[in-house]
C-alpha cells in the first residue's frame, strides 16, 4: 500500500485526504503544518500531497527533492515564481501540479478544449462561477483553468482575451473573448458552468461539486498515479490519459 505525507494535514483538504486515503487503497505516512519536520515525512512517505499554502512551496519542493518523493501540488494562488520553482523540481523528481483535482473538473476543461477549437469565435464563451461565502478569491482557479483550456482550444492568449468584472453603461462584448463571472453565497463547495452561445444556440459545459471529497478523491488517485513516474511535470489530465 503506498504511504502517502500530507502537507498542511490540519486544513479541510488535508483532514479529508487523511479520512479518504484507505478507500482509495493508500496509507497515511504523517502530516506536518507550519513549523513541521518536512524533510522527515518526505523520507517516510511514498508520495507527498500538499494542500497548504504558495508561501510554503518552496521548502516543500526542496524537501522532497531532497529526500526524492514524488508531490502532488494541489495547493492554489501560485504565481509565475512558484511555477518556476515547480518546473525547476520536476527536473529531479516527478510533480503533478492541479488547481482542481476533481477528475469530473479535469475532463471538463479537455471538452471545453475541444469545443472551443472546433467551434469558431462567433460562439461567445462565458465562465460562470458559484463558491460559498467564504471564498476570497475572485475568479477561482478552476474557472481560470477553465479559461486557459478555452483559450488554448481557440489558440489564443487568455490574459488578453479575458474580460472580468462588467459593471457600467459600455460593456459591450468585445469579439473573441473569454469572459468570467463569479458569484458568492451559502456554502456551495463550488460549481462551473462554461457557455457557448452563437446566434440561435447555445451549448452549456459544467460541473457541480456537493462535497470537497471529491477532490481529496482525485487527489489520492493522483498520488497513486504519480508513485514511481520518471521525474518531470504532470497534470491531472496525465492521470486521465487525456
């Protein structure tokens, strides 16, 4: 049975790892937070799986070069300097790095992918988001993976195709863009629904999440997966075959 190390186990993402783990046939080798021996549980797991936070990457990443254990990343609000220091770890050891590990989410950004670079521009694409009141962070990542999966379909720039945050008299649709809403209430553990709307049809693409086991599921599976892989970087799609 594969020993997996949760990083930042005491968060709601590691503590449902933790409760998941055996049904997906894995172990728990440990967990650590902040001020934790993180070399020690890289050295006692089979796979590390970090859930905590970009400020903690870096030493997470040494630690499991260091002691060459595979990681699952699946910790959110990297930027490009995290990304840098994933693709410098990858070189040493194997990282599969998510912004949803949700296998239903993941096969949902490859049809919108599809989708979006089999129809033309004159189909409108809309990312509309729902999390619970709590949520800090406007779009989520998932909507914005969502949004990199369009506008890799369509081959365009996301970051220049994206429109966010319509509000006033002029908020014409501009041609070819990719635009986000997001919406806050309840405890909603999150739904995304992609749109595709041309003159007379639309085509709607979406996921609803009822409960965050669904991610620490896919997490496990990640972890599984990623056990024994050649070093480099993955994605969830890799563990899809996508």
């Amino acid at each position: 049975m594969i020993s997996i190390g949760i990083l930042g186990s005491e968060g709601r993402m590691g503590r449902a790892i933790a409760e998941i783990a055996e049904k997906c046939g894995a172990s728990i080798a440990g967990g650590v937070d902040e001020g934790g021996d993180i070399e020690a549980l890289a050295a006692a797991s089979d796979v590390l799986v970090d859930f905590s936070v970009a400020d903690g990457l870096a030493d997470h990443l040494a630690a499991a070069r260091t002691e060459k254990t595979p990681i699952v990343i699946g910790t959110t609000g990297l930027d490009d300097a995290h990304h840098a220091l994933i693709d410098e770890a990858a070189q040493d050891i194997a990282v599969l790095q998510a912004a949803n590990t949700s296998l239903g989410v993941n096969l949902l950004a490859h049809l919108v992918r599809d989708a979006a670079n089999r129809l033309g521009e004159e189909w409108d694409i809309e990312i509309v988001e729902m999390h619970h009141r709590h949520k800090v962070d406007a779009p989520s990542g998932t909507a914005q993976l969502l949004g990199e999966a369009a506008a890799e379909g369509r081959g365009v720039d996301l970051t220049s195709a994206s429109e966010r945050g319509r509000d006033g008299a002029d908020c014409k649709r501009e041609p070819g863009a990719i635009g986000f809403a997001s919406l806050r209430g309840g405890s909603v553990a999150g739904d995304h629904s992609v749109v595709l709307a041309a003159d007379g049809e639309r085509l709607e693409l979406g996921h609803r999440a009822e409960s965050r086991e669904i991610f620490a599921r896919g997490a496990v599976k990640a972890a599984l997966w990623l056990d024994g892989k050649a070093a480099g970087r993955y994605a969830m799609g890799d563990v899809l075959g996508l």
